[in-house]
C-alpha cells in the first residue's frame, strides 16, 4: 500500500498520477508564497456528499475572536455578551465552527 491507497476513493485519479504530483509540486515550488490552487480535486460524488453533510446535517458553534490582548498573533475567544460590548476596533472576527454532526444524520455517515 502506497500513501495514495486511501485517497483514492476521494481525490480525481490525475491528481494522484506521478505526472500530477510532479506538476503539482513544480507549481508550489515556483510560486513565490508557497501557495497551490487545484481544481477538480475531489471525486464528485464525494463532493456532492461532503456538502449535503456541511449544508444539512453538520452542527456549528458560533464564535467570536477579539484581536489578542498580549500581543500574540491571533486572537482570543470571547462569548457573544463580551463582543457585543467590545469596542469595534478590538473586534476581529465571527464565524461558525463546526462542532460535530446532528444525531438525526448519525446513520448517513
């Protein structure tokens, strides 16, 4: 078993094909912030049953950061009642994070 076995069933066959991992790594290489933009990567049966998971059946927090009070990158936690009444500019984001799956889905996984 190669280290491609497992991603297989997941990720579109030329992705995998020593000529598209060489391609790929050429490109990473090449670009000045080591970045790498790949499309039709994933299998679209997969996609297809990543996002209904993501859209209907995943279960999300909501967060909010404030920029970091000790001067560390990043940010700190807050709950919603400290945001609301933080000053604006001390506010850095809000985003839901998923927090695991609804147990009405447990047996679509």
């Amino acid at each position: 078993m190669n280290d491609f076995d497992a991603l297989r069933e997941w990720v579109q066959p030329q992705h995998l094909a020593t000529s598209g991992v060489d391609s790929h790594r050429a490109d990473f290489e090449r670009h000045p912030l080591h970045v790498l933009y790949i499309t039709d990567f994933l299998k679209a049966d997969k996609v297809a049953r990543l996002a209904r998971f993501l859209d209907r059946e995943a279960t999300y927090e909501q967060i909010y950061v404030l920029y970091a009070t000790d001067g560390k990158y990043g940010g700190d936690q807050v709950s919603a009642d400290v945001w609301r009444t933080a000053d604006k500019d001390s506010r850095w984001y809000t985003c839901k994070k998923m927090t695991g799956h609804d147990p009405r889905f447990r047996l679509s996984l």
